[in-house]
C-alpha cells in the first residue's frame, strides 16, 4: 500500500472515530449541548471518513502505468489530503460554532480543491485492459 | 471471500433494502398522520449510511486490506465476528427505539445502541489500524 494511501486510511479512521463519538453523544442524550456539533459530525461522517477512504482506496487500488509514476505524482495527492482534512475541519466547525463567518465557505472550497486534484490524478488510471498509459 | 464479509455484505445489502422501504414509508399520505414515522428520517440515513455503507466498508476492507501476518492474514476474526455483531444490534435497537425518541422509557435503548455502535467503531479500527501498513513495512 503507498504511503499516500496509509496516511488516508489512517485518517478516514479517526474520522470515523470522531464522528462516531459525537453522534452517539447526540443519540444518548438529544438534549445535551452535543447536538450544536451536529454539522461537525455530518461533515466528519461524509467527507472525512467515507469520502477519503473511497479516495485513499483508489489511489492504491486503480491500474497503475507502466511508465514513469506507477500511480502518477504523489506530491498533488499530499496536498489534495492536507486540503480534504483542513476542509472537513473547518466546514464542520464553521457549521458548528457561531464562530467568524466564512469557516464554511473556505472548508467547502478546500473539500472541493482536494477532490479534484485527487480526482484529476485517477481520471488517467480508469482505463480498459492492455491500455500502458502514461504518468503526467 | 471470507465468510465474515459475505455476511458483512449480505447483511449490508438487507439495509439497503430496509432503509429505501422506510423512505418509501416516509413519503407514503399516511405517514404525516402516524408520529412514529414523521420522526424516522435520522434513522432513514442512518440505516444507509451505516447499515449499508459503512457495513460494506467494514467488510470489504476485511477482505481485501494488506495482510496482518502470514499466521493471521486478516488480523483477529473474532474481533471482525464482534463488530459485526455490535454494529447491527446497534441499527436494530435504533430501528426499533429511535421512532418513539418522545418517549422516556426508549432513551435507555436508544443510549445503548449508541455504546454498541461505538464499541463496534473501536474494534473496527483496532483490528484495521495495524493492517494499514505503507509499503515496505512488515507489521
């Protein structure tokens, strides 16, 4: 497994952690103060833990070229999962806090940056049989 | 395939097709005349994001992530046995609990699905986390 796709896993887990903690404190008790991080827990449960082990998954799992890169440049994929985490972050505080404005906004828009770049570097790995391909 | 993910899988597939039943209910004249089913919508996206989903993941992942040891390719499979346990005992407890959550007498059942379902995220990852090895790494 590349070490990209370690360090998504690892990450998507405590997600998956985070996000379960705070959903089960809103399940146990509804009426607590636990529910204000309902948006924390909704962006921790979608993009932080399913989003990034689908993309985490790909990034080991696609075919992988027979030239250059195996899996193409791993630099973009460092900062599209630096971007996915600092987003899921912010959009889940932003949402959650009645904090400075614009939280959400900028984590929406790192989630955004982060996908594409991740999605821009698989698009060329889905690919039929017997087709080399070539890393960018 | 091991068997604990064709379970895993099948079972994922079966809350699947419960959740799109319930969200047929929801949307069905009747439903805004019973109180139990205007309340079901956390339990609708739950039982697809965490019925279906999440339990294919967990499965799935079981299956296919890199191998723990030679000896214990896939980590401890009762470990595996008891988060499938706990994660589905979890969603029928919620299922059955969380329509009536107006009621006091459902919150004690609804506080333990809760801890079932975060016992079954702990062992999940404990069983996981050493198999996430990048390459090069021997665990």
């Amino acid at each position: 497994m590349p070490r990209l796709s370690a360090w998504m896993l690892r990450a998507a887990l405590v997600a998956l952690a985070v996000g379960s903690l705070l959903g089960a404190g809103m399940l146990a008790a509804p009426g607590g103060g636990v529910v204000r991080w309902r948006p924390l827990h909704a962006e921790l449960m979608l993009v932080g833990w399913m989003v990034q082990f689908a993309l985490g998954t790909a990034f080991w799992i696609l075919p992988r070229f027979r030239q250059g890169a195996e899996r193409g440049r791993e630099g973009p994929g460092w900062l599209a999962f630096a971007l996915l985490n600092l987003g899921a972050l912010l959009a889940g505080v932003g949402g959650s806090v009645a904090g400075p404005g614009g939280w959400t906004l900028a984590g929406r828009t790192a989630e955004l940056l982060a996908v594409a770049a991740l999605a821009a570097q698989a698009w060329p790995r889905v690919k039929p049989f017997g087709q080399a391909g070539r890393a960018a | 395939m091991p068997t604990l993910t064709r379970w895993m899988v099948k079972t994922a597939l079966g809350w699947l097709v419960a959740g799109l039943v319930l969200g047929v209910a929801m949307q069905l004249p009747l439903a805004a005349r019973v109180p139990a089913l205007a309340a079901v919508w956390p339990t609708y996206i739950h039982l697809l994001v965490v019925g279906w989903l999440t339990q294919l993941v967990f499965g799935v992942a079981f299956w296919l992530f890199p191998r723990y040891s030679a000896e214990r390719p896939r980590g401890s499979e009762r470990l595996g046995w008891a988060v499938y346990a706990l994660v589905n005992a979890a969603l029928l407890l919620r299922l059955g609990a969380e329509p009536f959550r107006a009621w006091a007498v459902v919150r004690p059942a609804l506080a333990l699905s809760a801890l079932l379902h975060l016992a079954a995220v702990g062992l999940f990852i404990a069983n996981t986390w050493p198999r996430l090895k990048p390459r090069g790494q021997s665990g």
